[in-house]
C-alpha cells in the first residue's frame, strides 16, 4: 500500500515553511530528535548572551552623531547588570546624577519639546545596537514632516520602560517614546519595544502607555513600526491622552488592497474567484 502524501502525515510541517516556532520538530521513540534539542539549546543560550551582552552607547551615539543626531547619555539608579535584573525597580528610575544632567540640560532648553526620544538597552542590547538607528531613520523622516520639536536621544544603560516617564517629565516633553529590547524569546532574541506615552510624568502605569513590539527584520518592519507610532502620536495630539484609551486603528496595506476595493475580508484567506 502507498504511504500518504508527506502533508497527510503530518499536516504541521507545511507550517514549518510560514513560522519559526518550534512545531512538527518529529520524534525519536519518546524524545525529540538530536537536532531539534540542539536547536533548542542554541537559542536558548543565544536568548541568554542576549540578556547579558554589554550595552555600547558609545557606538550607539557615534552612529547618531554620523547622522547629525545629538545624543546624551544617562544611567538608571541599577548600578550593574546584576541589580539591574534583581531589582527591576532601580531600572524604572534615574540615578541622581543622571536625573540632574537633565534638570542642567532643560534649564539651558526652556520651553520644553514635543518629543522625547529615549533608548535603553533593557532586556536585550543586541536588539538596541541593531535596530536603533535603522528604525530612527524611518521615524524621523515622518517626524519631520509633522514639525514637531525633538529632544537629543537620550540613552539609559540598564533602563527599563518606566525610566521614559521621568525623562519626558524632566524635560518638560509632551510626548516621550522609548525603544528598548525586549525579553528575547527562543527564536527571537533581538526584539526591539516601543513604549509610547502621551503627557509622561513619574508614576504612570503600563495602562497610560501604547506598545509595538516585535521590531525586527523577522517580524514588524521599521517602516510599518514608524507608521503604527506616527499614527498613535497624532491621535495622542488630538485626544491628548495614550495608552489602553487609545487604539492603534492605523490603516495599512494588505495583499487584498491590491484586488480591488471590492475584494473585502481576509487576506489570509483565499481571494474569491473572478
């Protein structure tokens, strides 16, 4: 008797081909196979370097100085990586030199800034030194347009996503935007977040904060990333508030917009027949 066709056997492995998570990976009598466990422990050892990888702001703001970018460089009140991922409080706030740099460079910039853009290693440095001036590019090219005032990129060592809310205070910013890497994942250890915050001031929670996560070659692409964060920045301006009283209704492309507006629904799914 013929055997099925491969797709009948195991129908998971056409799946394989569209996402790199861990499905269809086979079996040898009760265990996986040698190679899928030593993909398992490559990943997983990429997912930790990715955690403790030094951050490099000197690199960082050299690359921004090339593309005439001002950039200063702070601390959080975590001394080393250690507190820092003991103590995801100390990362949420400035040491209080750093939070005096501020107060010193505000007070030679009154009047505050529209936008404040910070950057902070977080969980992973490897996303920050990869997709930060990449993804900045895009960004400011549609900031430009909107003519709003931007302060110096302002980048945290040993951040977490709450530090943003007392740098846009500090600065008087009414709109403030931290890109920081995200906790890697098995598959994904250089994930860059952006957290934005309309009116940011110290003690907001994650409810007053828009994210878009997943920045990446792999995943959301910078353009589509800056669209999504241009598209919640206006209607922050215009509501003026952020966070879970704001949805990201940003209108963008699909395979069916390429059909013809009267071809409607789904574009995962099969277009209907001419």
């Amino acid at each position: 008797m013929d055997k099925p066709p491969v797709d009948q056997q195991n129908p998971l492995l056409e799946l394989r081909r569209l996402t790199p998570a861990r499905i269809a990976l086979g079996r040898t009598g009760t265990s996986m196979p040698t190679r899928a466990q030593l993909d398992f422990q490559y990943a997983h050892a990429q997912a930790r370097d990715a955690v403790h990888l030094p951050f490099d702001p000197a690199g960082l703001g050299s690359q921004l100085a090339a593309r005439g970018r001002e950039s200063l460089l702070l601390h959080s009140a975590a001394t080393d990586r250690n507190s820092y991922l003991q103590r995801p409080d100390l990362g949420r706030k400035l040491s209080d030199g750093s939070a005096q740099i501020l107060r010193d460079h505000a007070a030679d910039n009154p009047g505050g800034v529209d936008l404040a853009i910070v950057v902070a290693d977080g969980l992973s440095a490897l996303a920050v030194h990869r997709h930060t001036v990449p993804f900045l590019t895009r960004m400011e090219e549609q900031i430009e347009a909107e003519g709003w005032s931007v302060s110096p990129v302002v980048l945290v060592e040993q951040g977490r996503v709450a530090v943003a809310d007392e740098i846009g205070e500090l600065l008087g910013a009414k709109m403030v935007v931290i890109l920081i890497g995200e906790r890697p994942g098995l598959s994904s250890p250089d994930s860059l977040g952006l957290y934005f915050t309309y009116n940011p001031k110290i003690g907001l929670t994650d409810a007053y904060r828009n994210c878009i996560s997943n920045v990446r070659l792999e995943g959301l692409s910078y353009g589509m990333a800056a669209h999504r964060l241009l598209y919640l920045m206006r209607e922050a301006c215009r509501r003026q508030l952020s966070g879970v009283s704001l949805k990201d209704e940003a209108q963008v492309q699909t395979l069916e917009s390429d059909f013809g507006a009267e071809m409607k629904g789904n574009f995962l799914l099969s277009l209907p027949e001419a």
